[in-house]
C-alpha cells in the first residue's frame, strides 16, 4: 500500500455539494484530510473591468448584480466609496433606509444559510421551514424596494425610494412575527440533538488561527474575535444605533449557527430603531456625473463579513478602477486549515459554514508553473489575437469582436 | 431540554395548514406597489434628450425620432435588467413602470418592442 496520502478526491469545479464552481482537491488518507488545494477562477466574470467602461451610475446596477443575496451589501459599499470622493453629504433619511435595507437583507441571508445548513447535514425539515419563513422577509423587501433581490434602492447621493407610515406598519409587523419564529429556531438550533452532535466540533478554528488567517464576519465571531465594521468603523446609520456584536466560543460550525441565528435577533432590533427615530427630510442629494479625481476605501459589513470595495476617480464620468472584495476571499484561507485532519464527510458542512460566494469573490488568477519552460508573460494586445486565434482555428470567428461589441452598446 | 426530534411537533401542526405555496399561474401575486416591470411611455412628453439611452446599465432602451418632436422608445425586454433608472433618469416623466412580468416569449425577436404601440394602455397582454 501507499505510504503517504492514498488517494486525491477532486471535488469541483462541478460538484453536486457545490451550489457554485469551485474546487476543492482533497488528499485522502482512509477518510482524513490530509490536504487541501482550493482552486478559485471558474467564475470569473470581469466586473471590476467592466465597471471602467461604464459610467457612475451603470456600475451601481452592475455592482449590485456582484452578488445575488448580498446585493445591497456591494452597491451600498460602492456608492459609500463614490460619495466620499464625491464630497457629498447623504441626508440622513438616505443613511437610515439604506441601513433597514442592510438588515432586512441580513435577515434573509441568514434565514437562507440556517436553510442551506439544514440541507447540508441531511435535516431536511429545518430547510423547508426556515426558507418558508425567509419569504416573510423577502416580501417586505419587494415591498419597501420593489423587487425580491437586486433591490435598486441605492443611488449615488441617497437612496431612490422613500418609505411611508404604513409600510413602516407592515415592516413592524412582519419583524413581530420572524421574531417569534428566531426564537423557536434558537430553541431548535441549541436543544435538538442531531443538529448539536452533527456540528459541535466539526470545522474548529481556534480563536487564535482565526486572527492568523484573518478569518471576518460570523465565521470570525464564533471564534470569539469580536470583529464587525458595524461598530469597529461605523458606516450609514449604524453610530446612532445601539446593538450588540454577537460572538460565540465554541470555535466550531455549531458556534457559527449560534452566532448568525443570534445576530438575527440584533438586526430586529436595529430595524425597530432604525424605524422608531426614522429622520425627516430628503433622501438624496443630486450627484454630479463627472465624479473629481481621488480615490476611496469603503468597508462594510455584509452577511458574511467585511467588504471591501476601492474606487478610484480620475473626473470622468467612468471610474478608473474598482476593485471589490468580497468576504469569501478572506474565509477561503479558513477553510484549508479547518478541513485538515477532519473527516472527508465534514467536508460540505464546513465548506457551507463559511456562507461561501464563489461567484462573488472569484478573480482572475495565474498559476506560476516554475518547471514549465513555456511560460511566458503576454500583454492585453497579444492576448486580445491568440484569443481571436483560437476560436478561429475552432470554427468561430471574433475578428470584428471590438466592433461587434460597440454596436451592440449602441451609438451611446 | 435537550432532545432529538424538536421539530416534530411544527412538522405535525402543519399538516393541517394551506401550503406555502402559490398555485401559479391559476393563482397570481399582487405585485407591490413599487414593483418595476415592463415600462410604458409617453410619446407625448418625451423631447429627445436621450438619457435615458445614456443611464441605462444594459443598453436596453433606444429613442428614435420619428417625425418633427416625436420620439419612438424601443426596449429590448430581454437585455432590459429591469432596475428602472430610465425612469427616474427622464426629466419629463416621459417613461414609468407597471406590474406586467409576463413577457416571455418563445421567439427572441419579440423581445424588442416599441413602446410607442401599447403607449396607451397601462399593461399589454404577452403573446399568447
């Protein structure tokens, strides 16, 4: 028999436990994880360059669609990045919807991961009852937005939808009703067995290799770091509102579950705030198009952890970059050193306790292949024609891409 | 108290509930009030200034002139991302949005429509 690792078990880039294309090239020894290669890049979707060529207000809608539950996340850390450069003081209405949405949005992520965990460990029930009550919360975003995800409330300056007295009513309503219902998931989350022993003590990391590896959001919080943008660099609204940050010290995927059904019932209490001592007054302010050269970091603190998004202006009416990352990136590196030495079975839940968008966080990426003599650096032009190349040696011609490209933005 | 099967009984209780579900399309939502869907247009107002060409993140809409002050608005619905920034783009309310979400076809090519022809009624029927 071998002596060192027995076997490789590629899972991914398409893989039933996967929702997204990822890969993950486990080494096997009997069971264990000896090792683990995550391999990003399947999904890259070029947004960041794409967000050059459009204008300000384009990318707020594009960088929306960066991700589909966290949509608000990225375009309110966009905007905010806009904003600073711009100089523009948001009315503080704008500030406080733009939190209420940021919850309410938290609020479904998390009813959507409890569902997604559910599934993972084979307890079917608590995803079909956990995403029932999700679509409480995803109403009243269509509600207050006017659609489910994607919401477009956003906009450079403020935020385009006001909300009245009675969609406040209905808001309050439906937070009595996902309240009552948090608290029979808790119960059920900290008293049913098979979900205490399926968790407690799969996926550790320890409160010390979860600042090593700059682990953020839920999966840092249950290792005990007590790291959220919300309170560490206040964005929005949130200097004015009083919450706990929720942290945990069981270290493992049972702590993260802790934490994110906990940090539910904060965002409840945020929202009521947040409505009670809704501010009168505008909710925008109008925002030049040309947007003055400079450049900004915005951090927020999405479902899943810190965001990062930098925008630099060069007084065009198209930024000069955008560089976005997502909070996938920063729990990826976690996710190595919590698979090794664990069972190959452990392998979906820890991977789904991160909260992972693959599609989010996914970037252009080179393999450095040091004993390959062939490789070789190529700029955008020679990469432009061996693209061209390629495909017409497969049959399909691109030679007239860029003008079929610009025809297709139409005479703009 | 620490026990396995704590879901037994909302699992029991909801056999005698109405499902979740809706039965779509014999039963249809109301769409909220603030839902963006097809657009309309107003001929009428519009006077050619083409913003809405210029905002729109996904190249959906045009604006042709189609005689002295009178515009024509062609949407591409299957490019159109739905996010109703020609609306609020248009100085002269020349544009607004309804509930309408069923418009799928089964030819690509009825997806760009004018909206000048439906520029009278809310809510076009799609093809049947």
């Amino acid at each position: 028999m071998h002596d060192s690792h027995d076997f490789k078990i590629p899972v991914g880039p398409q893989h039933p436990a996967l929702k997204e294309p990822e890969s993950f090239s486990l080494a096997l020894k009997g069971e264990k994880i000896m090792g683990v290669d995550i391999r990003l890049g399947y999904n890259h979707r070029g947004i960041e360059k794409a967000c050059e060529e459009r204008s300000y207000i384009q990318d707020v809608y594009l960088i929306e669609r960066i991700c589909g539950i966290c949509s608000h996340a990225h375009s309110t850390c966009f905007v905010q990045a806009v904003e600073e450069i711009a100089g523009l003081a948001v009315p503080r209405r704008a500030l406080y919807i733009r939190t209420l949405v940021a919850e309410l949005e938290r609020i479904h992520s998390h009813l959507l991961w409890l569902g997604v965990a559910g599934h993972e460990i084979g307890f079917d029930t608590l995803l079909m009852y956990a995403w029932r009550d999700r679509e409480i919360v995803m109403d009243i975003l269509a509600l207050l937005t006017g659609n489910r995800v994607n919401y477009g409330i956003n906009t450079i300056g403020g935020v385009r939808r006001d909300i009245d007295a009675d969609e406040i009513q209905q808001i309050l309503k439906a937070m009595d009703t996902l309240e009552e219902r948090t608290k029979y998931y808790i119960e059920v989350v900290t008293e049913e067995t098979t979900i205490i022993e399926r968790l407690a003590g799969v996926g550790v990391l320890s409160h010390d290799d979860a600042l090593r590896l700059d682990a953020v959001g839920p999966t840092a919080r249950a290792s005990e770091v007590k790291r959220d943008v919300r309170s560490d660099d206040p964005y929005a609204a949130y200097g004015e509102i009083p919450f706990n940050v929720i942290t945990d010290n069981h270290n493992d995927v049972y702590g993260r579950t802790v934490v994110r059904v906990k940090e539910l019932m904060e965002a409840y209490q945020i929202i009521r705030f947040a409505l009670k001592n809704l501010p009168e007054g505008p909710i925008e302010v109008k925002a030049p198009r040309k947007i003055p050269a400079g450049e900004a970091v915005s951090r927020y603190e999405a479902p899943r952890g810190e965001n990062v998004h930098y925008v630099k202006a060069n007084g065009t009416e198209n930024p000069e970059r955008v560089k976005v990352r997502a909070p996938t990136l920063a729990n990826v590196q976690a996710v190595k050193h919590m698979l090794k030495d664990r069972f190959l079975a452990d392998m979906s839940i820890v991977v789904a306790a991160i909260d992972p968008c693959f599609s989010c966080t996914d970037r252009l990426i080179s393999i450095k292949n040091l004993d390959n003599a062939d490789t070789k650096i190529i700029n955008w032009e020679e990469i432009h024609s061996y693209g061209i190349k390629w495909y017409a040696e497969r049959g399909v011609d691109f030679s007239d891409l860029n003008k079929r490209f610009a025809e297709r933005m139409g005479n703009r | 108290m620490i026990r396995p099967g704590k879901m037994i009984a909302e699992v029991l209780a909801s056999i005698f509930k109405k499902p979740a579900t809706n039965l779509y399309p014999a039963e249809k939502l109301d769409m909220p009030k603030k839902f963006r869907g097809k657009l309309i247009f107003h001929p009428d107002r519009c006077i050619g200034c083409k913003l809405c060409m210029k905002d729109c993140p996904s190249g959906a809409i045009t604006i042709n002139k189609i005689g002295d002050k009178q515009f024509e608005a062609v949407v591409d619905l299957g490019r159109c991302i739905y996010c109703a920034q020609c609306v609020y783009s248009c100085l002269k309310k020349a544009l607004e949005t309804t509930d309408n979400v069923e418009l799928a076809q089964l030819d690509s090519n009825k997806l760009k429509v004018s909206l000048n022809e439906n520029s009278n009624n809310s809510v076009d029927k799609p093809a049947e």
